[in-house]
C-alpha cells in the first residue's frame, strides 16, 4: 500500500484507479482476497522483451488478449510479487526482471470465481499493473488458464483486447528508456 500511496500514475484514469484502490484497501487485509465480494485487489503485470513487443494472453474463460496476471495470495509479499508470480505461472518463463513501481491501475468488472471453487459471481477487480522484463532467449509456454500466448509488437495488437490493455504500454515502453 505504501508504493500505491506515493505512486506517479501514468495517466488521469490510473490515477482515479490508484485513488479507489486505496479506498477499497482501507477495508483491511480482507480487499486482497476473493472473500471481499464488493471487489478485490489483484495485480498483473506487461512482460516486455528487449526488442520491445509485449507478451499477452488469449484468456481461456474471457476469450480476450491481456497481460499475465490474477488473484493475490497470502504467500505474495506484495502486490509487484504477486505479479511476478503470476505471470510466471501463467507464461512458463523463469527469470523474469521486476520493475517493483506500477505501471497502471485499471478496475473492471469480472465475473470471478471465489477461492472455494463456488460458481463465478459478480465482482471488480483493481487491478494493479507492473513491467516485467523478460530475459534473451526468453520461450513462453501456454499454460491451463490461457488459451494462447503470443509476442505482439505495439502497433500491431490481436482482436479482441481486454478493456486497459493498451493503456499500459506506453509507460511501460517509457519505463524502458
């Protein structure tokens, strides 16, 4: 929260985001979790390679392009570890380089699922976004919640994207230099 609080957003929209994200974490340790129906904190994050295309995901459930991300567990240390690990999980590539200030906060509305594998209801995620570098060589390997992954150059996106999607790659392209 305290990386949040003194956070630069990137844009007037991510500010509202970073703004209503810290509302929602005054609700206590409970907004990082499923259980907090009204909405919850998630965090995801934009690889980038070095010749500057990013790494998205065709969402199994959403049939949407987006970044690599998801739901925070209690084992995370923080939100920028809880995108590394996730997109770690979900990409298959070790050595991924954290940049640990975000790069965006968008909120959407999702049907999500809650831990206990009850059926999806309703929610809003906060999602907190940050840059993850891959390293040379890097090989992405689609795992079970993805339907495909793909290294796509900025100007030339896959249909469809999910909502916010290319609103975090400028700063994160800014972030390279």
């Amino acid at each position: 929260m305290r990386r949040l609080n003194a956070w630069a957003a990137t844009s007037d929209e991510a500010e509202r985001g970073r703004q209503r994200t810290l509302e929602l974490l005054d609700d206590g340790p409970v907004a990082m979790t499923r259980a907090h129906r009204r909405g919850h904190v998630t965090a995801s994050a934009l690889v980038v390679d070095d010749e500057g295309r990013v790494l998205l995901c065709l969402h199994g459930r959403l049939g949407k392009w987006m970044q690599l991300g998801g739901h925070c567990e209690a084992s995370d240390s923080s939100l920028a570890a809880a995108a590394l690990r996730e997109a770690t999980e979900e990409s298959g590539i070790t050595g991924l380089l954290l940049d640990p200030e975000p790069i965006d906060v968008d909120i959407h509305e999702v049907r999500c699922g809650p831990a206990d594998g009850l059926p999806a209801e309703p929610s809003v995620h906060f999602d907190v976004r940050f840059l993850l570098r891959a390293p040379a060589g890097a090989q992405e390997q689609i795992s079970d919640e993805s339907a495909d992954l793909g290294w796509f150059a900025p100007d030339t996106l896959p249909a469809p994207l999910a909502s916010g999607t290319v609103r975090q790659i400028a700063p994160a392209l800014a972030r390279l230099s």
